[in-house]
C-alpha cells in the first residue's frame, strides 16, 4: 500500500490510494483529472522517500468527482452596553477528489 503526503491549498493531506478527500476548491469541473506535483513524502511496504521539501519526479493523479460547499460557520461579535452587535455566516467551498495513483518515477 503507497501513501503519500501532498499539498495542496496551504495545507497538506496524508493520502492513499483510492481515498477520497475534501480540499479548497481547484477550478475544474466534476468528472476532470487532476494531478498535484507538490508531494512531499512517498512510503510504500519497502522503502520511505522524503523531499527536500518536495520529491522532484512524484504525482499524485486523482479524478474531480464534486465541487460543494461546507456547513454554515456563524462569527457573531459584540460590544457590551454599546448596543453594537454583528453576525455573519460563512460556507467554504470545497473540491472532493478521488485518489487514483500515486507515482514516482525513478531518477
């Protein structure tokens, strides 16, 4: 079983093969190939390969399955005795992709 580490949108995702993951939105449709370039560990049964900070010749290759919105976050500020008070809602998009292999060619 091959894992990898990738990034992807500031943030980094632990992956496997045929994980499904929920990342920041890329602007592509449902359906497209997507590849990330960024991976920043490949580990299999046998051997562990760590970039310095990126592997140079790893992909990770998944498909765009949908693109949604997350849950409703409430930010609600107040100032006591000031009659002063705001709240607003906020829905991060999101891409879910489908790992569908991970590759490291050799140097």
């Amino acid at each position: 079983m091959k894992l990898a580490i990738i990034k992807s949108g500031g943030k980094q995702y632990l992956i496997k093969e045929r994980d499904k993951i929920k990342i920041e939105k890329l602007d592509k449709k449902g359906g497209k190939d997507v590849s990330f370039t960024e991976v920043l560990l490949v580990a299999d049964d046998k051997h562990v390969e760590i970039g310095t900070p990126l592997i140079k010749n790893a992909k990770v290759i998944g498909k765009i399955l949908k693109q949604g919105k997350k849950e409703t976050v409430i930010s609600f500020k107040y100032k006591p005795k000031k009659r002063y008070q705001k709240k607003a809602g906020h829905r991060q998009q999101f891409t879910e992709v489908e790992i569908k292999e991970i590759l490291l060619s050799p140097q």
